[in-house]
C-alpha cells in the first residue's frame, strides 16, 4: 500500500501516519475503506448569538457546511439568520452584536422561523444521511454552540433524527499538538493559543473578518483545521 498523499499537510504530521495506524491497529485496506467512508465528514458549525448565555440569550444566526475530511471537499452547505421576537431581541448583550453586527432591521427582515430551519437542517440531514455512525460536528467551541444548536434542534428532536453526538473542537486540537511541541522542548509553554484568532495567528493566518458572521466562522475554522491536521488522499 503507497503513502498517503496531504495536500497542505501541518509540518508535524508525516506521510505514513496513516500507515502506521493500519499496521499498529492490524486493519486491512478494505475495512480502512469502510470506516474512513463512515466517520470522514465532517459538519463543520458556527452560530451567531444575541449573547453568551443560551437561558437569556439567542442564536441569531447558524451556518454549516458539510465536508469530506480526507480530501477537503465541500459537499454542501447551509446558513439562514433566525427570526428573534421584539422581546428576545431586547435580550441582547450589546458587546455581542457589537461583534456580529446584527440589527434589529436585519433580524426583522432576514430572519427565519425557527420551525423552518429546524425543518431544514433535518431534511438536510436525512439528504446526506448524517448520523452518529457517519458523521462528527467539528466547531471552535462545542460547548458553546451545541447550547445555542439546542434552541434550534431541540434534544428530542436530535435523538428522533439520530443526529451525531460526538462534538470536536479545534482548540482542543491545536493545544495537543502544542504540548507536544512544548515536551519536545519546541514550543514555550507560555505561547500556547486558545482563541480561534489568536491559533490562526499561531499558524500565519489571518483574524476572522469583523463582523463576524457564521459562514466566515466556517471558513476562517476549516483553514485553521486544514493547517493543523491537514486533508489528505486516501491510498
């Protein structure tokens, strides 16, 4: 079996990784196949919110695109800004619009019923057969946006759809390759990034353009994923 071939791959991680992991793990190229085929897509999620408290504030908008993680492939994709009543609207932290950019006339002309969207990304989901056993949800912070993700799908309505369950965030991957770098010694473990801007700066990128909407969130996360852990070719 030939090396996998990265394209733009993160300097720390190497053309045969993947065939090590075949030959540790003793799986043969066919069940490789079927497994990568089962968990590879990723569906890369950002939210905009009216602050950051889910029991006092809302999500205002929500965008996410489904992606081949081994190749990098975008399969399709899916945003709508949520329509918010008067009285959620006056919830709204204003350092949190400050930094979305979000009025009240956009939400009132632009917004969404929230039955609507959740009817959307569930059909959106049965299309592509999204599942726990076939897909991941890959964010900055799951633990933020999944409490916002629950105002739109509620828990009932994820376990009725067999949404997938497992949440990665890429702070958590950035910070595994950084303590490595710091035990071998690379890295000063002051220097370590957590914030999604200040990773992009650790890897040569740029800030996420203000105002910050979800599908620049998307964006700006999936180029920070590409520089850590890379897309590859399947041999």
């Amino acid at each position: 079996m030939g090396k996998s071939r990265f394209r733009r791959p993160s300097p720390v991680v190497t053309r045969s990784v993947s065939r090590q992991r075949l030959r540790a793990n003793k799986i043969k190229p066919a069940d490789y196949e079927w497994t990568s085929a089962a968990m590879r897509r990723a569906i890369a999620l950002d939210t905009e919110t009216t602050g950051l408290d889910p029991l006092h504030n809302h999500v205002v908008e929500i965008a996410f695109q489904l992606v081949d993680t081994e190749t990098g492939r975008r399969l399709d994709s899916y945003q709508n800004v949520v329509a918010l009543t008067e009285a959620e609207w006056a919830q709204a932290a204003p350092k949190a619009l400050a930094v979305n950019g979000f009025t009240w006339a956009e939400v009132r002309s632009r917004g969404v019923p929230r039955d609507t969207i959740r009817s959307d990304i569930c059909a959106f989901f049965a299309k592509h057969h999204l599942t726990a056993s076939t897909a991941f949800f890959l964010c900055q912070n799951p633990s933020f946006d999944k409490s916002f993700f629950v105002q739109l799908c509620p828990a009932d309505v994820q376990r009725k759809w067999t949404f997938p369950y497992h949440w990665y965030d890429l702070s958590s991957m950035n910070w595994a390759l950084e303590a490595r770098a710091i035990a071998r010694g690379e890295k000063d473990p002051y220097a370590i990034c957590t914030s999604k801007d200040g990773i992009a700066w650790s890897h040569g990128l740029d800030r996420e353009a203000a105002p910050h909407r979800a599908m620049n969130g998307v964006d700006h996360m999936l180029a920070i994923y590409e520089k850590i852990v890379g897309f590859f070719v399947p041999p």
